[in-house]
C-alpha cells in the first residue's frame, strides 16, 4: 500500500466511510510497518519497561504559578534534584502560545509558537521562550527523565480576526437541541498568526475548521453557536454528556475536516522532532472524536525515533467509561485514574465512615494496571478551579502511599502537593512527606505485594523486596479511625529482624518472630511506612 493511499485510508477511518475490510488492511498495514521498524504501537506493557526502579511522573506545574517567564529555568535547575527523587517523567506545563502570558496555557492560540515569536503581547509564553524549554528538557535528558508535552488539540482561542457565518443556538445542557433557527454571527474564528509569518506552517484557520463558537462579537451574546455547512456538525464520537460533549470552549475545532486532520497530523510529526518529547499528555479527550484520537497517536508513534509514553485526560469519575474509552482507542493510550481521584475526595470527607477495603474498587486501576496513570490531585481539581475537587489534607498521606508504595499503576505527583500552591489563598506543598514516600518508593517498594484489607477502618500491605534492590520489602499500615494495629506475617525470609517507621509516627521498633510475624501500628487518621533496620 503506498502512502498516499494509506493517508486517504486515515482520512476514511476517522471520517467512518472506509470498509471494514479496508479498515482491517489499514490496521495489518501500520502494524507490518511498526513491526518492520521496530516501533512500538502502544504504552509499555509493563510501566518497569519504560519506568524502571520505581520512577513516578510529576506534572511540574500548578494553577497559580508566577507569571514571569522563569519556570522553564527553575525546571532546568530542579532537574538533579528530581531526579534523586526518583522521577522518571515530567509533565510539562503548555508550552504553546496561549492568549497572553497570564494564560496557564490552555487558551490555546498558535501551536507552533513554542516561545518563539511576538504574538499575544509577547515572545515568551508564561513559562518563559523557546529557547529556554528546549534546554529545560536537554537537561530532564542529561538527567535520564523524559519530557512529556500537555497536548491541547481540543479547542483555538484569541483569533486574530472575525468572520460572518452562519449557526444554530443549541441548548447549553443538552446540545442535540436546537433552540434557534438558523442566523448569522460574527465570531473569533479566523488565526492568521501575523507574528510567525508562515514559518513552520502556512496554514490559516477559518471557520470552516471549527463546530462551534461561544461568543456573538456583533451582538455580545454568550451562547453556544453551532456551525453550519456541509457536512458539519458536532461529532458523534465524543462523550455524551451534555447530550454531545464535542463543544467544551473558544472556538472548538472540527475533527471531521480533512484540511483539518492533515495540519494537526503535521503538528505532531513536527512537535516531537521539535522538542525531543518522549511522550504526550492529551487533554481533554472526552470531547475530541476518538477516532481521530487513535490515528493522532498512530500517526506520532509511526513518526517518532524512539517509544512514546501517551496519556490522556478523560475527565469522568466513572470507571466504566474510561474502561470504554480504552476499547474505543483500542488500548493505544493509557488514562489518568480520574475515578480512583473521586474514591480519595471521597474518602478524605467521610472519614472514619468510609471503609478503606473498597477504596479500588470501581477504579480504572482495578481493571487496567498497564494503562493507567494514578494521581492524588492536579491543576484541574485544586481549589479555585472549575473541576475542583480536592482532597482533604489529613488523607492526602494516605493517598499518596497508597499510589507510591503499590505495584501497580504509573503514579503522578502533583507539583501543588509537593513545592504548594499559590495565588490567594496559598496552600502549603508537602515536601517533607512526599520526600518520605519517594524515598520509600525508590528504595524499598519492590517485590511481591500481600494485602491486609480486612478491617474498615485499618489497612496495610506488605511489599517483600527483590534481589536486585538491596535491603529491599516493607510495611505500609493506616487508618481512617482510632489508632490501628494488625498482626502481619513477612514470611520467613525476615524472621527474627527490626523493622522501624521511617515516617516516625510510631517510636517503637517492631521485632520480627522466627515466622516473621510482627505486630505493626499506626496512629489514627495517619500511617506508618516500615523498613527493615
């Protein structure tokens, strides 16, 4: 099958107008070529692959950081230091031209403005230029982290001009209802980006390249404007919530498009090479058709030197979706544990009357060890944020333990919880925590897991260490309620040995029969992380 071909068959994926019988040439087609160059197709089946030694992401950015162009700087200075973290993989902040230096970057303006060019006020995005990113991930590099990019595809906001065209007012709860006939607006949706003058790319977005608008300049009223032409129209393959959830904000871009699909393509051929990515965060996924999500991260797998780590943010707190969702993209990317999120919200506000046997069950961890990235909070769920969802502080511990100090999973720290959260109402990070967890993580959490989920209120697992990680195995205990205590066994391999609390809740040794069996505690509403003296 030539090139040319297999392009046209891509468009006749994502557009749902090619044979099944096509669509399985297709597929044979991409996995002969994967195969011959020795590309892989998907994430890692195993995180140890790609992640050895325990490593975890952190998404090094949160809501309210300065604007003064400095934080890709204080990311090349932090390099060292996250790496003896035990930091494999750092989440960038957007690092696209937004609408203006004060805009966290998901006003997405120019892709291909990394820092580069004057546009929207300034050269430098809020983070700081071009420039000074690419020597920020130079540095993750010489330190063996990976970059990975926060991919905005969904939406374009900050048009440098208007256009008149014609669409319907659907209703903003359920948006297969129309509620006008059809009329004229003139909105934002024309992006010419003077600033780059071509370079790069040459292309032109007008509004034949979106579904929908959200703001009349002519009459300014806020709504949402549905546009219409041939063969437009929200796509079916998105979440339905909200009836149809392809609008989300600005002007939302129309995966269906062919001219479209081919500049977006060209995009992400073009920002691995540029930026030497090892992977992808994709945000909001739930509102972009999946089939264009697949050959997207096909497309940029089959065009990148090296594997790529792929991650999206399907936002939803019901596991079945995100399980569904996998299936639909046929397991190409791996999910944020959006629903194991809401489990720990949940249980930080219930407290004791919460049972902390269940706390995975109905999680995306439950049913996709491999393609599932866990996290305590983000930039989305911090206070002040329109998904605000916090977890409360006295369980916070408890739920990085519980993603930290596990098998299973690739867990994301959150770089709010960790150097704190500013803006004004400051919240302080948990440094001295983390680092605890961190260092238990590196160090110490390996080798076969053995549960003790027998008590409501008082859980704990035992990790029994490995023979590549010297002094290796622990003891991780908590509870939700009055101070807790269990009776575990550590097998024989540890019989007769002290084991401690490195996070010195608890003072007293716990000594080992020669079963190696050990009553361990905790303090209520807290933990204790053993290791063996």
């Amino acid at each position: 099958m030539k090139k040319k071909e297999l392009s046209s068959l891509i468009h006749e994926k994502i557009l749902e107008t090619i044979s099944d019988e096509d669509e399985q040439a297709l597929k044979s087609t991409i996995e002969n070529y994967a195969e011959k160059k020795n590309i892989p197709l998907y994430n890692p089946i195993s995180i140890n692959e790609s992640h050895p030694n325990n490593t975890v992401m952190m998404q090094y950015f949160e809501w309210y950081l300065p604007n003064d162009g400095k934080h890709w700087k204080r990311l090349q200075q932090d390099a060292r230091h996250l790496k003896n973290l035990g930091v494999g993989g750092v989440w960038l902040p957007p690092f696209c031209k937004a609408t203006g230096t004060n805009d966290v970057g998901y006003g997405i303006y120019d892709l291909y403005d990394l820092g580069e060019f004057r546009q929207k006020g300034s050269i430098r995005t809020k983070y700081g230029t071009k420039k000074e990113l690419k020597k920020a991930i130079s540095k993750l590099h010489f330190f063996g982290i990976q970059a990975y990019g926060d991919i905005i595809l969904n939406h374009k906001a900050g048009a440098d001009e208007t256009e008149t065209f014609k669409v319907v007012k659907v209703d903003e709860e359920n948006r297969n209802i129309e509620q006008s006939d059809a009329f004229d607006i003139e909105g934002w949706t024309k992006f010419t980006f003077p600033g780059r003058k071509n370079k790069y790319s040459d292309f032109k977005w007008n509004f034949q390249h979106f579904t929908g608008v959200n703001f009349d300049n002519r009459t300014g009223e806020s709504a949402i404007f549905r546009i219409l032409g041939e063969d437009k129209g929200f796509s079916p393959n998105v979440s339905d919530d909200m009836g149809n959830y392809d609008y989300l904000m600005f002007a939302d871009v129309d995966y269906r498009n062919k001219e479209v699909i081919n500049e977006t393509l060209k995009w992400g051929t073009w920002i691995i090479k540029e930026l030497n990515l090892d992977g992808m965060r994709l945000d909001a996924i739930k509102h972009i058709d999946h089939k264009f999500m697949e050959s997207f991260i096909t497309h940029v797998r089959l065009s990148s030197k090296k594997p790529l780590y792929i991650v999206g943010e399907y936002w939803s707190p019901d596991d079945s979706t995100l399980d569904q969702y996998l299936k639909d993209t046929d397991g190409l990317l791996a999910l944020f544990d959006v629903s194991l999120h809401y489990r720990f919200v949940e249980a930080s506000h219930a407290g004791r009357d919460y049972d902390l046997t269940t706390i995975f069950d109905n999680t995306l961890l439950s049913r996709h060890i491999f393609n599932c990235s866990t996290f305590v909070d983000n930039h989305d769920s911090q206070p002040g944020q329109a998904l605000e969802s916090w977890v409360e502080d006295w369980f916070k511990p408890l739920a990085y333990a519980l993603i930290l100090l596990r098998q299973d999973g690739y867990p994301c720290i959150f770089y709010g919880d960790y150097y704190g959260i500013g803006g004004e109402n400051p919240i302080p990070g948990k440094k001295e925590m983390l680092d605890i967890l961190l260092e238990a993580r590196l160090r110490y959490a390996y080798g076969e897991q053995i549960d003790y989920f027998d008590h409501a209120n008082t859980i704990a697992w035992i990790r029994l260490g490995d023979d590549k990680h010297k002094n290796s195995g622990l003891v991780c205990i908590m509870s939700n309620g009055d101070d807790g205590n269990k009776l575990l066994n550590l097998t024989e391999k540890f019989a007769n040995t002290t084991w401690y609390d490195i996070t010195k809740n608890i003072e007293h040794d716990v000594v080992l029969d020669e079963d190696g069996n050990g009553e361990f505690t905790c303090k209520g509403g807290s933990l204790s992380v053993y290791i063996k003296k």
